[in-house]
C-alpha cells in the first residue's frame, strides 16, 4: 500500500536535523512571538505618544495666542508713562493665570513691568522705522522672584518699542499633566529646550530614544518631542505583555518537550526495526488480484506487517519511511521474500494458470544488483509453483534512472521479473518513467478508482491511463475496488485485473492458505463440472 511522501520527508529530516526540531524551532518561535509582542508594544507607545503631543501641542498653541493676544492689548499702551498705565498692565496681567507678567520697553531699555522681569533679559533695539506684529518667542532662566523656574517669553514690538509677555512654565507642565501626558515631552524653541522637569538644555543634547515623536507647530515657532528609551519600552513591555510572554515561553517548553519525545520515539522504532528483523516480527499479508473477466484469483500483492512483541501492530504510514530512510528496506524486502518464498513452496497448491505474486520496492533497491540475486533466490525457491514474480515500483521515491537503473532492470526482465509502476498519476511516477523504462504493468492508483462513480476530473484521468496503457501495450490493475460499479466500469474498459476490499481484505499466513485451497478446489470443480 503507498505510503505518505510527506510522512517519508518528515522521518528524513527528523533523523538529520534533530537539534533543528528539538530546539531552534521552538526557539524561533518564541523569537517569533516576542517579536510580534514587540511589534504590538512599539505601535502603542508611539500611537500613544502621537496622541499625548498632539494634545500638548494644541495646549501650548492656546496658551501661546492667550499671550499673544495679551501683547495685542498691551502695545495699545506703549509710549505712554509708566506710572499712568502699570496698574493696567497688572489687569491685562491677571487675566490669564500662566502669564506671569507683561514688559514694556523702548529702545532696547525696560521701562514698565509690574514684576520684575526675567534675568539677563535684555530688550532688542529695533530701528524706528520698522513696525513688525509677529511674535518672536524663546526660553529664559526664570524671574529675579523665581529664578530657578524656567519662562517663556513672547515679543511684538511696533518701531522701536515693544511688548514682552512672560509665560509661566511651572503651571503650564500641571496642565501638561492634566491633559494626561505619560510621557517626558520635550519643548524646543530656537536652540534650546525645556525638559518636564522645567531645566533649560541645548537642543543638541536630546537624546534620540528607541521611539521618537516630533511635532511642530503650524502657529508658532516651536517643536514637541518625545524620546522612549529601550528601558521604557522593555519596562512597559513587561508590565503589559508579561502573561502572554510567560505564556509563549511554556508554549515554547511544552513543544520542545514533545518534538524531544516523537524524536526519541522515531530513534526508538528505528532501533527496534534493526532487532524486530532479527526476530522475524516483520509478517507477510496477502491481498489478491482477481481477474474479473474469469472471477479468478490471478496475483497476490505481498505486503508487510510488524507485529511489535509489546505495542502490537506498528503503522506502515510509520516503519516504511523510516526503514527507507535508514536503508533497512533492503534487508527488510529480502526477508520478506525470502518468507514468502518458503510459504509458496511449502504449498501443497500447484496454480495451473500462472501466479502473480507483486512486491514492492523503492528507488534503494535499483541503486545495485542485490534486488537481482534476491529475485533469483526467490524464482529458484518457487521454481515448481508456477509463479511469476512482479516487482513494483512505489511512488514515494524519485527513481533516478541512470545506467545502473538500466541494467539492473535488464537483468531482472531477463530473469522474466515483470516491472509494474505502483499508484501511477500520483507521487513521483510518470510518463517520464514509461519512456525510459520496459514497463509491464501500471496500477491505477486507489484515489482515482474511488471517483470512477463521479462526473469529474479524476474519471477522465481514469480513461487517459487505460488508453495510454493500451496504446504501449501494457496490462492494466485497479486498487482500490471498493464496490461493484466500480468493477463493472473498470471491466466495461477492459481493465481485467482488480483488486480492493471488494474481493478481499489482506490476509495473514493462514487465512491466505486457506483462501488459496478453497480457491483451488472451486476452480477445480468448475474445470470438471459438466
């Protein structure tokens, strides 16, 4: 019966790269997981951090035309003394609780506050004839009352007189706060920057972060900026995401454990192969192949059984590849022959039409000539009994047909070994094979049978085969007969030799035997009946 190509490849690549199953893909994917995590924790902190700078941006932008608007009103009062309008100033002050006081100057020279103003701050000159209302801002160290509180100072001048509106900084970071920032935003103005904690720093000394959100604003001349570090990132990834890492490292832990055990059970079968073939627990069944134009039994397919001592029966779908793999096919096919050999010639049925009796093999076996000197053991076994060996070839292995493939057939044919290609349409077999190999046999593949009863595809592959098989004068069997439509279509197309469920399930030893004397006395009896 075929044998999964995917379970074949899996044995393979277990057996050469256990380290690859047992640790580095678990690995990968908890590489894989942290990675997304972080991809997820990444997009958060910066969507957040976008939002927070957008919400302080439009904050400053308010407080910033509150002052401005504050300077508008103030300039209405330049030129005039200082003692006529300070108590104006001082209302125009109070209107807006972050503006801590409003400067008035002439030529270069402060004339009016009603506070002092900031140190070192000292006026621009402005020349008479200019007139310019646009604000110009910059950070200062503080006022001569709070010298270690950072400002912001806001000028328009008109000519040579202008308007300098101190902002309080102190208030605006508990209104940062009460806009619900988390993060350390950063307010740039010129080359110099004010950090949440109110100290002035040079631009040039920010850090970049691992995550950074910068912002301008379209208003005023200023920037807001945020820096994540690593550190931050990895704490919030801790605190946000730690069930689901913990979750991803047991995930990680219970799949290695488990790759370790089938490794261990796939290293385990192999072993016990090698001894199970010492001890002859590999065992023969037998599937017959009618032929349905005479409703006789015309072969047998051979196929093999391990009956483990402990564990019972052990899955073809499991020791074949293995044993494929590990090249313990050949030994294994040899016995097999050998033990099926010594069944037929102990045999006290003598066929009077000829046996069919199909062995699979795979690509191993044509790599050298001792699948000829087993094939000539068998023959020489079974000389008596009217037997004609067939081997065929599965699909589970890309048969590479060089010159030692060649003769190796040659010879078998020259033996009288009829070659037979297993499953053809599926798996590696194809037409490549029939144009360079002297093919006696083609078996339609099961999957294909079990469709002969549907409108579909798979029924005309059915068709394209047997006329292929017909036109290079090759005989035609059908696995898979499960039922009589499909019989009857099969036979309608000439296609005599059937076998399946329909006719009969495989046999062990015993069953086979008696099937074959019940078999031989019916046909015995229609030969004499009159």
């Amino acid at each position: 019966m075929p044998i999964s190509l995917k379970s074949r490849i899996i044995a393979k690549i277990a057996n050469k790269y256990r380290m690859l199953f047992w640790v580095i893909i678990p690995l990968c994917f908890f590489i894989f997981s942290v990675s997304l995590i972080s991809f997820f924790a990444y997009q958060t902190l910066k969507s957040r951090a976008d939002h927070e700078i957008g919400s302080t941006l439009a904050f400053v932008d308010t407080l910033l035309n509150d002052a401005d608007a504050t300077a508008d009103e103030a300039i209405m009062l330049l030129n005039r003394p200082c003692a006529e309008i300070v108590d104006r100033l001082r209302m125009i002050n109070m209107r807006h609780s972050l503006v801590r006081t409003v400067i008035l100057d002439h030529q270069g020279l402060v004339y009016c506050s009603p506070v002092p103003a900031p140190p070192n701050m000292k006026p621009r000159k402005y020349a008479a004839e200019m007139r310019d209302l646009t604000p110009e801002i910059e950070l200062r160290a503080g006022t001569l009352l709070f010298p270690g509180i950072a400002v912001i100072v806001l000028r328009k001048h008109r000519g040579n007189d202008g308007v300098s509106v101190v902002i309080d900084t102190q208030y605006m970071h508990y209104m940062m706060d009460a806009v619900g920032s988390n993060n350390r935003i950063f307010l740039s103005i010129k080359n110099q920057s004010l950090s949440p904690d109110g100290r002035l720093i040079p631009s040039d000394k920010l850090q970049t972060g691992f995550i950074a959100v910068n912002r301008v604003s379209r208003d005023f001349p200023f920037a807001l900026s945020i820096a994540i570090t690593q550190r931050q990132f990895f704490d919030y990834m801790v605190d946000t995401y730690a069930v689901i890492i913990l979750f991803s490292v047991v995930v990680c832990l219970v799949m290695s454990l488990l790759i370790r055990n089938w490794l261990a059970a796939t290293t385990s079968i192999r072993t016990n192969m090698a001894l199970a073939l010492k001890r002859n627990e590999f065992e023969p069944y037998f599937q017959p192949v009618m032929n349905v134009a005479n409703d006789r039994c015309a072969g047998v397919e051979i196929l093999t059984r391990w009956r483990h001592p402990t564990d019972g029966f052990v899955s073809p779908e499991v020791f074949i590849p293995l044993a494929e793999e590990s090249g313990l096919i050949i030994p294994l096919t040899r016995q097999l022959m050998q033990q099926v050999a010594t069944v037929i010639a102990d045999s006290a049925v003598h066929w009077r039409e000829r046996l069919h009796v199909a062995i699979n093999i795979s690509a191993n076996h044509l790599a050298d000539r001792q699948i000829v000197e087993d094939c000539r053991t068998f023959l020489q076994t079974v000389q008596d009994k009217n037997i004609r060996l067939v081997l065929e070839l599965t699909e589970r292995q890309f048969i590479d047909v060089n010159d030692t493939t060649l003769a190796v057939l040659a010879e078998l044919q020259q033996l009288g070994v009829a070659i037979a290609i297993d499953d053809f349409g599926t798996g590696y077999s194809g037409l490549s094979y029939l144009s360079k190999m002297n093919i006696d046999f083609l078996k339609i593949d099961q999957s294909f049978v079990a469709m002969i009863e549907e409108e579909t595809t798979s029924r005309i592959i059915v068709d394209v085969v047997i006329d292929l098989a017909v036109k290079l004068d090759m005989k035609l069997i059908a696995e898979g007969v499960e039922n009589a439509r499909q019989k009857a279509y099969l036979l309608d197309k000439q296609v005599f030799f059937q076998q399946g469920y329909f006719f009969s399930r495989p046999m062990a030893l015993t069953q086979f035997s008696l099937y074959m004397r019940e078999e031989h006395a019916r046909h015995a009896a229609t030969a004499i009946a009159p």
